[in-house]
C-alpha cells in the first residue's frame, strides 16, 4: 500500500503546479484553461506522480530507478506537449 505520506507530498506538488495556470489566468489573456483542461494535467500530474512513487519504491537498482524514471518523465512531456499544441498531430490533440 502506499504511504499516507506520499499521497499529500504527491498532491501537494500537483496542487502547486496547477496554480501556476490558475494565477496566470488572473493577469493575462495569453493562458486560457478551461476546467477540463484542469482535470487532465490533474489526472497526468498525478498519474506520473503515483507510477513515479511506485517505481522508487519498488525497483532496487539505481540505474533502473533513473532510466525507468527519466522514461517516464519524458512519455509524460510528450504526451503533455501533443495535448497542448499538437506536436505529432495525433487526435489528441484535437486534429
């Protein structure tokens, strides 16, 4: 079971995160998010969270924990990067 503690570290961080689009909105034009966009970086954000969580705590090598980690990080900006303006022109994002 995971720890209580990651959990609030792990939601704490999103929740950081998330603001930073939320204040933004407040003095520019530029930032347009809409609640679903919220709801999606919310359940990436915390997706990569948790598998990130599971993969320090359940991998023992350090050179697995950081290549696994790094792929995961980089899938995560992929994916992060086709939602927000369509890098690869999958139908994710919109295309």
């Amino acid at each position: 079971m995971m720890k209580k503690r990651s959990v609030i570290v792990i939601s704490l961080v999103v929740l950081l995160i998330l603001l930073i689009p939320l204040i933004g909105m407040q003095f520019t034009e530029n930032i347009k998010w809409g609640p679903m966009d919220f709801l999606v970086a919310a359940v990436l954000l915390f997706g990569v969270g948790f598998v990130l969580d599971l993969t320090l705590r359940k991998i023992k090598k350090p050179r697995s924990r950081v290549l696994i980690s790094i792929a995961i990080i980089v899938l995560f900006l992929l994916i992060w990067a086709e939602l927000a303006v369509g890098v690869f022109g999958t139908p994710l994002a919109g295309n």
